[in-house]
C-alpha cells in the first residue's frame, strides 16, 4: 500500500456512536452551564429539583461523575432539557435552561435572579490568614459556590463564624471576599493582623482626624474596636452574602 505524504488511511471508521461518547461534555460542566444560565443558587436547585443538597455539590466538584438515572431524570425536568442533553449525549442550545417554566415558578411575584457566572472556592479563616499579595492560598476547595455579578476572578468565599458581626451575618453566613475593591468606610472588610494566623471579619471605619479602625457590629461585642496602625492588612471587601436557608447535609 503506498501512501503519499501526509496521508493516513484508518483501517476502520469509527462508529458514529463512539464519536459522540468520546465528544460528549461531562455532567458537570453541563449543570454548571445549566445553573449559570438560569442564574440560580445551587443550593435552589437542589431544593427545587429534588437533588439532594450534598449529590448536588458532589457532582459540580468531580466526586460524582455519573449520575443516577433518578438524578439524571429530575435534573433534567427541572431544567427543561432531555436526559440525553442532561448526560452530554446531544449538544445544549444557549440558553438552554427554561427554570421558568418550572411549576415552581410559574405564578410567581419574585423577579428573576441576576445573572450568575461561574464558582468561587470557600476556604478556611486559617487560608484565609495566609493571604498574600503573590496569593500562595490554595484554592482547591471541596466547597464551591455560584459567583455573584460583577466580582472579580480572586473573589473567594468564607463561612462565618462567631457573633462579632451579629444580627447582620450570622454563624454559617457565607460572604464574598474581593481583594480587587479598596475599602471604603462603612464596608465590611476581611482583614488580617500581625499578632494572629487567622483572618478576622470587621466592619471598616475611616474616622474625620481619627484615623482608622476595625469595629464588631455586635453592640454587646466587648472591645468590639480594633486600631489600625500599622498592624494590619485588608484582604478583601465584602461584597455580597449568602445564608443558608436549609439545613446542610
């Protein structure tokens, strides 16, 4: 057999039906396009689609590659898609995602939730700690969340702890970290101190020929003021919070 250069004859084609398979996005990347188009929270779909919270999060980040049919099934419903879009079999259209016609929103007096696009990591208070402008934080976290509109690409997300900023966010409240936006007075701030490992969570106060200061929003907090001389590096601002409003499994 002679074959001229830069010719190559397979001895076989291969079936259109392999193709696809070894073409076919994971589920993964699929709910993650599903669940940015429609602009939902994860934690909505699950409670909405009736996936459970913990599968949820363990297919977005990996741990689940394949799905159950039951899964597959009720995903698929929820997003007005096939199975076999569901599962990468056939192509998703833009905008595949039709929540809205979803009987759990049809009728309903709540606008549409901005536009969402793509994941933030939740990491630890001690991550967190060990921020520094070259960012050596590991971001690989086993927890990701829908990033909110307009944050930067370093926003990272951290789950509160303590009341020192009660009633405003409460134990388990996650907030948005952007280490992109300069602190203004007022803004909640993630800050960390020389004497500590550990990030703290403080609203930022700029007072007129006071200088400035780190301050608890809980009014019975004791000592709830923290003076920044020199001794402190903010992180990030604050820029949007989320509280669960069911359990986490």
């Amino acid at each position: 057999m002679h074959l001229s250069q830069g010719q190559m004859h397979l001895p076989y084609a291969l079936p259109r039906g392999i193709i696809a398979l070894m073409q076919k996005k994971p589920v993964r990347e699929i709910l993650q396009q599903l669940i940015a188009e429609s602009g939902m929270r994860a934690i909505d779909v699950a409670r909405e689609s009736g996936v459970a919270q913990s599968t949820l999060s363990r297919i977005l980040n990996g741990k689940i590659e394949h799905p159950t049919d039951r899964q597959i099934e009720k995903l698929a419903e929820f997003f007005g898609v096939s199975g076999d879009q569901m599962r990468g079999r056939e192509a998703l259209k833009p905008g595949a995602a039709s929540v809205a016609e979803h009987p759990a929103f049809k009728e309903s007096n709540v606008a549409p939730p901005p536009r969402m696009e793509g994941y933030v990591p939740v990491i630890s208070w001690v991550q967190a700690g060990a921020w520094t402008e070259v960012c050596n934080v590991d971001f690989l976290s086993d927890e990701m969340v829908p990033k909110p509109p307009a944050c930067s690409d370093r926003t990272f997300a951290l789950r509160v702890k303590g009341q020192s900023m009660s009633p405003r966010y409460e134990p388990g409240t996650i907030v948005y970290v952007d280490p992109e936006v300069l602190p203004f007075d007022g803004d909640d701030v993630v800050a960390v101190l020389t004497d500590s490992n550990e990030a703290t969570f403080k609203q930022y106060v700029e007072e007129p020929g006071g200088g400035k200061m780190l301050k608890a929003r809980n009014p019975s907090w004791p000592d709830p003021w923290v003076a920044i001389n020199g001794n402190c590096q903010i992180i990030g601002v604050v820029v949007a919070d989320l509280r669960m409003r069911v359990p986490r499994s």
